[in-house]
C-alpha cells in the first residue's frame, strides 16, 4: 500500500508501506485513542457526580487523547479536543460532557477516514520496492545516470501506468543504443536516430571476425536491439500513443536484457 498522509516521519508522503509497518507505526495509536474514549464515556454514563479529583483524572486523559491524534495529525479531532479542554476547565455537567465525548469519537473516525492508502498486489512491491536492483548490480555501477529512468519506470508498470513506463524504458535505451553506437564506431549518434544506429551497427558487426566471442556478444546485443525495436513497433524507434500493460511489461524485459549485455560490451 502507498501512504498519502504523512503520519510520522519515520513515513515519508507516496512511501510504500505494508501491513506490519503499519502496525509498528500507528495500531498502538489507534488503540490508546479507542481504549481512551471507551474509557473515559463508559465512566461518565456510569457515574452521575464527578469529584473534583476524577474531573482531573477525565483532564490527564483529554491531554493523553491529544498528544495521540496529534502524533496522527487529526486535525478536527484535535480541534475538538481543545475545546473540550476548555469546558472541562470551566466546568461542565455530566451530560454535556458525554456529548462532548461523543463528538470526539465522530471527529476521529471522520479524521481516519480521510487517509487513503493503494494497495499493489504482491508482485508488483517488487517493482515499487525492489530488494535487489532492478537490472543488475553491474549496469547501475556502469551506467548511474540510467538509475532513476529504470526505478521510476518499474514503479510506473507496479501502478499500472504503462503508457509512463514505456517513456522511461525509451530515455534509457536512448542512452545505451547511443554508447552501443559509440563503441562500435558509429559517428554522431546523439543526432542519430535509433534506426539508423541500429542499421550501422548491423554493418559493423558484419565486418567484424565471425569466428571472434566478442563479434557473437556485438550480435547478441544487436539482436535485443531489435527485439525492443520490434517492441515499440515503430521504425524510427518513437513510441505509440499508449501501451498496455503487457506490452510494457515485454519492452522493460527487453530493455533490461539490452542493457545487461551492453554492460560487458562497453
């Protein structure tokens, strides 16, 4: 799930979030707010005086409540609390300050209900969250400037937004294509583009030893090359208009294979 209210610090706005941090984070918050307010009205209906002593006791757990709904900045609750804390202070009956209660309770639950959270099935945290890196180890130390395409592409696919991923997945193949051309001595290839590198590519590869292994990973990477090309379908190597999700799926596979091999190549 990806949190859109900050909580705490330790939560930071749009992080992801699961389950169990969750907990950690905020249940304990939760249920000190609920044990409080069924607390505090469950004395208050049960008793028809108050003495000065307990009406201090219902001001130490006022103040409790607050210090909990501000820590889960709920702002109308704590509006309400503070007002409440005035009344107390000045003195109130029994039944004014049962509604008062009351209107905390409301107050919280409306709070809480105004926090929303999206859920992302389990394969997808992977690609929002990964626990190893997304391509390899290799390509991010070889290529750092393909890092931030590559993680916000694979999070665009983990919230289905593939028409976004496949625009990250072209910014790094416009590098990597561009370096593949370099190294293979295509000229000018930043004005170049992918179709043309491709075909001079092809042509270099030709002329190359056959029989030599650095000729056969020159081909193999050619051959993803193409396989991307195939995949944006289009020959001047520009996307379409909007992807699917499986087919932006295929292109951040291929991609990812292009670049894992140019990595050895380069």
């Amino acid at each position: 799930m990806v949190c859109k209210s900050q909580y705490r610090q330790n939560i930071l706005p749009f992080q992801l979030v699961n389950l169990m941090e969750l907990l950690q984070f905020h249940a304990a918050e939760f249920c000190r707010i609920s044990g409080i307010l069924s607390q505090a009205l469950t004395y208050i209906r049960c008793n028809h005086e108050l003495n000065p002593e307990t009406w201090g006791e219902i001001g130490y757990s006022l103040r409790d409540l607050k210090l909990e709904c501000e820590k889960l900045e709920l702002r109308s609750a704590l509006a309400h609390i503070n007002r409440v804390l005035e009344y107390i202070n000045r003195g109130t009956e029994l039944a004014v300050l049962e509604r008062y209660f009351t209107e905390i309770q409301t107050r919280v639950v409306d709070d809480l209900s105004d926090r929303w959270f999206l859920h992302l099935p389990p394969p997808s945290v992977e690609f929002y969250r990964p626990t190893k890196p997304l391509f390899t180890a290799a390509v991010e130390a070889k290529f750092p400037q393909m890092s931030e395409d590559i993680s916000e592409a694979a999070k665009c696919i983990a919230l289905r937004r593939s028409t976004a991923a496949v625009f990250h997945l072209m910014r790094i193949m416009e590098l990597g294509v561009q370096k593949f051309g370099d190294r293979l001595g295509v000229m000018l290839v930043q004005e170049k583009n992918w179709q043309i590198i491709l075909d001079q590519v092809n042509a270099a590869i030709r002329k190359l030893d056959a029989k030599q292994p650095a000729t056969k990973a020159y081909a193999e990477a050619a051959s993803h090359l193409y396989n991307v090309k195939v995949a944006w379908r289009n020959e001047v190597m520009h996307p379409k208009q909007t992807y699917t999700d499986e087919e932006a799926s295929a292109i951040f596979g291929n991609v990812r294979t292009f670049v894992g091999d140019l990595v050895g190549l380069i």
